[in-house]
C-alpha cells in the first residue's frame, strides 16, 4: 500500500490491497469498540440459545400428550415457550442495540479518519476528481460499511448461532435424518462462492454511478445561476435523468443478482424441510421414530428457513460494503503532502469532552528552519524551473520587493504562483525561500510564510468576520459569553483570546482591503451565504484579500485578484496595500493584466512570461520604453480603453 505508487485518478487508482488487508484496516476500527460487539454478540448468542432449546420443549409436550399426560404439564410446557420467547426477544433487542450502536461508532471513525486522510492530498487530485465523487465516498460509501457493520453483524451473530445450535439440536434427536436434511443446505455454500464475485463488482459499479450521480448534482446545483441564464434546463434536465437511468439499470442488476440467491436460498431450504417430512413421515410409518420426534426436528428444520433465507441479504451488505470499503481506501492512499498528513497524524481526533484541539500556531520540523530565526531572508530564488508549461525559469526576488508578473492568459503565471506557494510540488532543488529548498521543508511552514489571493476564491456559508478569521488559522472559531471558550497555543502557554481584539484585527483588514463592512446591517456579522453568494463579485476579491492579510505573511502573492473592481477602486487598494506591506518588509508578488498601477506605484521589477518561459525582466519605465514588451502592449490598451470609456460619458 506505499504511497508513491499511487495514480492520482480515484477511480483508476490500483492498489494491491487484499480481502485480508482490507479487514485488517476495518478491524482497527472495530477494536476500539470490541467490547460493544462482544456484549452484543454474547446477547445475541443467549438469544439463539433460547430459541434452540424451544423445539425439544415442542417434542416433549407432544410426546406428553401421546402418552396422555396430565393437563397441568402441559400448561407448564406453554409457560416454559412462551417465557424462553420474551427472554429470546429482549436478549435479541439488547444485541441488536449493542451492536448497531457499536456500527454507528465505527462508521464515525471511519468517516473522521478518511476526511483526515482527505485533507493532505496532493493538489493534482482533486484536479482530476469531482467535489461530488469525494463526498460520495464519505459520505455513502462509509454507510454501507456501516450497514456492514451494524445491521450485517447482527444477522451474522444471529443466524450462526441459530444453525449451529440447531443442527446440534437435529443431531441429538436424530443422526440420520440431520445428515439428509444437510444436503441441500451444504449446497447454499457453493451458491454463495458463486455469487460473491459478482455481488462484489457489481455493488461497486452502483457505488461509482451514485458518485457520478452526487458529482454532476453538486456541480450543477452550484452553477446554477449560469445554467437560469442560459435557458438550459431542460439539457441538464435530460443529462440527469440518463445519469439516474444508468444508476437505476445498475441497481436491477444487482437486484437481479441478489433475486437469483435468494430464490436459490429460499428453494434449497425448503427443500430441506421436505427431505425432512418425506424422509421422517417413512421413518414414522416405519415406526422408526415417534411423531414427537419428526415434530421437533421439523421446529428446528423450521429455523434454518431463516438463516438460509438470511444469507441473500447477508452477502449482499457483506459484498456492497467490501466494494465501498475498497472504495474508500482508494482515496485514502493517494499521494499525500507527507508533511501535513504527519502534523494531522499528532493531533487527536478529540478530546475527553470531544472538542477538537486547535493547531499549533506554528509547528517546526525536528530541526528548527531558518525562517524563524528573527535575522533570516526571505529572499525567494528560482533555478532551472521545468514544471509543466514552465520552461527553464530563472529568477531571484529578494525580501521585501515588489514585484509584478505579465503575461497572456495561460503563460504560466498562476502555474509559477501556485509552486512558490507549494500548493503543487516542484522539483527538488528548483525553488529556495531564504536559502532553504522548499522541497525539503513542511509544507505547512511555506503555507504559513506565504499567503495568496488567486482568481477564484471560496467563502464558507458563515459571517464575514468567519471568513477572514480563517486567514489567521490560528484563531477559534467558538464563542461563549463574550469571549472564545477555546485556547490557543502561544510560546508553550495557553492563553484565551478577547473578542473584541479579534473584531478590532478583523475591521483593521478590512479597511486596508478598502471593504465596506458597514454598509452590512449587521457589519462584519453578516452571514455572506454558501460560496458567499450575497457578495459581489468585487466583493469577494477585497474580503479574500482582507483574509489573506490577516494572515500576517511574509510574502503576498496576489493572482489577477482585482479582476471584478474598477480601476479607480483598485487603485486605492493597491495604495493602500502597499503601505501596509512596506510596514511590514513583506514581499509582494503581483499577477495581472492591469499594468498601469504597476507602473504608478513604482513596483520595482516586472516579469514578463509568454508561453512559460521569461522573456522580460526590467523596472516598469525601461519595459514601457520597449514597443515590443508585453508591459507596453497592455499598457496602452489600457490608456486606449479608458480614452474610449472617457469619451463615452461625456
């Protein structure tokens, strides 16, 4: 199961893993809660135990009333059922809920520990894979294990029992008429080597279709603003219902399937139970066993309809959940950001009270890096850079810089932001901040030096102040009586944190990312919707400006940002940006294709890259000069576009 060796497609990922390899991932989670299972077993057990005793009270009544024994005794033989009934039914209610419940837990576990395994996947994969596919994964993959689990042990801990004791029990009453009663049953297990296979493959199709079901909602349901605009309901519409047909045929499949064992389960069984009448009535005619005896080898022949019959749908939540098993751990082997899944791996999934713990505000490696030391660079070097459409880059930004990169859409400028940020792994040896091979070092210490504001930004569906909040990592998200009841770690010592300094911070970068928090009824209160659907579209690009400042980094890197504010607007951000970045000596680095402010705010270096490779590298005034730079073309287009705007309004 190595990591390395993992594709970073979900659904082609191969992974060696066995029925024993597999069960030994589940069984880690089943032994926390082993005492559960075993009490309900044992509940269980007890159970069948006093359904097996209930023929021989059955044969003995009957041989009584042949013998014309006394009415008394046969009330007592009444009580004796009846009370073995009650207890066998309250002993079956306490395993059933000793071991569902026990299901439910693991299913928890099982849920908290892939979403944990989730989180440090590498980037790549969650470019290829579908938001819906995952969530299906986490989502109804894990109930099926549950199910599995829960519902599955109780039929399992349930029905062995009943047949093994009532096998017992036929033997004891008769040997011979045991073993020809046992020859259609022994048949079920070949029926059932028989159909496992295709249960198996079959369940995890209907398991893939439902993802690509949960995929396509997901995407559809968060454009749908574009699909309204468009008038093209009735398309997706139709794309739906072939997605839910295909879903559908695949579930009469496994249907089918599991119509075919059951009929076979169900025809075998009874076919034991008329072994048992035709052979037994001979044996009575015969006058080889009395009628009491046929009587209570029928009641014990009776209770193995049940675990036959049970068996069809006891492989069927076996094999489903095996298929949702292998499924989940497909996505919990891909290939990981070895660092942040170790860090995610020293942090408990709860405490006693089952609050989770807040991180660290920083978290080191074994030996202390240079960016922590007060007197350390955070000068960023490039050497030799071939990443994808990145062709031999070379570069160096010293500390405290700003610089601004220009380019056609799809140069490689937010490819290039995206390694220095590690949120893609470059080759060793290719990108250095303050001396340092990023490579080498936590991906979680790059991440907390270096903060970024990319096209496309996502909000969670809380309040603004939430959202911004998020940028510093290190604040609790929990409120209690004025104050957040949950503590932080600072030097070693655990101290709490005042609301209103927290509100203070939170205005402060919202100004400076020129947001209008007061135009809000309840100001930085307001909750911002799913996606931050009740923001503009200027909106959202200031309030992820405003978290990623709060963030306090030692490097900005700001990707087409401002793309949805007008000009003017930008131009008092940026004025106001840069004094706060001045203050604090950070770098700045700032894609875009609006170079007039560039030029303006006296950036001190601008790249140019065309098709992935630097074709420039000068002060804005010398690329201004050159009439076949990149800078000089978008900056007259912009001089012509605002001349035309201009002579528009008046």
């Amino acid at each position: 199961m190595g990591e390395n060796n993992v594709n970073p497609s979900f659904e082609t990922s191969e992974l060696d893993l066995s029925y024993k390899e597999t069960a030994k991932y589940l069984f880690s989670f089943i032994k926390k809660h082993i005492k559960s299972y075993v009490k309900g077993i044992s509940a269980t057990v007890a159970s069948a135990f006093f359904s097996a005793i209930t023929p021989i009270f059955v044969k003995e009544g009957i041989e009584a009333l042949e013998k014309g024994t006394t009415k008394d005794f046969i009330v007592l033989v009444g009580l004796a059922i009846t009370s073995f009934g009650i207890i066998r039914s309250a002993l079956l209610y306490i395993g059933r809920l000793l071991i569902i419940r026990a299901g439910r837990l693991v299913e928890k576990d099982v849920r908290d520990d892939i979403f944990k395994s989730t989180l440090p996947i590498k980037t790549e994969f969650f470019d290829k894979e579908g938001t819906g596919k995952i969530s299906s994964v986490i989502i109804n993959d894990i109930e099926n294990i549950r199910m599995m689990l829960g519902f599955g042990g109780m039929i399992i801990s349930h029905i062995m029992p009943v047949f093994i004791m009532s096998v017992i029990g036929e033997f004891l009453i008769n040997p011979k008429l045991t073993l020809i009663s046992l020859i259609p049953l022994f048949s079920i297990t070949f029926i059932v080597i028989f159909f496992q296979k295709r249960i198996f493959i079959i369940s995890e199709k209907v398991q893939d279709k439902l993802s690509e079901i949960s995929d396509f909602s997901q995407e559809k349901i968060s454009s749908i603003r574009i699909i309204k605009s468009f008038s093209i309901e009735d398309e997706i519409q139709q794309k739906f219902k072939e997605k839910t047909e295909d879903y559908m045929k695949t579930n009469l499949k496994l249907a089918k399937e599991r119509g075919k064992f059951d009929v076979l389960s169900f025809l075998l069984a009874e076919l034991s139970l008329l072994f048992v009448v035709i052979f037994g009535g001979k044996m009575v005619i015969d006058n080889e066993i009395p009628k009491s005896t046929l009587a209570g080898f029928i009641a014990y022949q009776i209770m193995l309809i049940w675990p036959a019959m049970a068996m069809g749908y006891l492989v069927v939540i076996i094999q489903r959940g095996f298929a949702s098993l292998w499924r989940v751990q497909k996505l919990k082997y891909q290939e990981k950001e070895q660092d942040i899944e170790n860090l995610l791996d020293i942090i408990s999934v709860s405490d006693d009270n089952g609050k989770s713990p807040i991180l660290p505000q920083t978290w080191l490696t074994k030996t202390e890096p240079a960016y922590h030391n007060s007197n350390s660079k955070y000068d960023i070097e490039i050497k030799r850079l071939n990443y994808g459409i990145l062709k031999d880059i070379n570069l160096k930004i010293p500390e405290g810089q700003k610089i601004g990169i220009v380019g056609k859409t799809g140069s490689g400028k937010t490819t290039l932001l995206q390694l220095i940020m590690k949120l893609y792994i470059p080759p060793k040896g290719t990108i250095f901040i303050g001396g340092e091979d990023i490579c080498e070092k936590s991906t979680y210490e790059i991440r907390k030096i270096v903060s970024a504001v990319f096209q496309e930004n996502f909000f969670f569906s809380g309040t603004i102040k939430e959202n911004v909040i998020l940028g510093k990592g290190d604040f609790p998200t929990l409120e209690v009586n004025g104050e957040y009841d949950e503590k932080e770690y600072q030097s070693g010592t655990e101290t709490k944190i005042d609301v209103d300094e927290i509100k203070k911070e939170v205005e402060m970068y919202l100004k400076i990312a020129n947001f209008d928090f007061l135009s809000f009824p309840k100001g930085i209160e307001e909750i911002i919707g799913e996606k931050g659907v009740k923001l503009s579209g200027g909106q959202k690009e200031r309030l992820a400006l405003a978290r990623a400042l709060i963030k306090n980094p030692k490097i900005l890197i700001l990707d087409d940002a401002f793309a949805n504010i007008d000009t003017k607007t930008e131009e008092e951000i940026i004025k106001s940006l840069l004094k706060f970045v001045e203050e604090k000596n950070m770098t700045l680095i700032f894609a875009t294709h609006r170079v007039k402010n560039l030029l303006n705010f006296n950036f001190d270096t601008i790249l140019e890259i065309d098709r992935g490779q630097i074709i420039n590298l000068d002060t804005p005034s010398n690329l201004l000069k050159k009439k076949n730079s990149i800078f000089s073309s978008f900056y007259k287009k912009e001089i012509e576009n605002s001349e035309i705007l201009w002579r528009k309004l008046i």
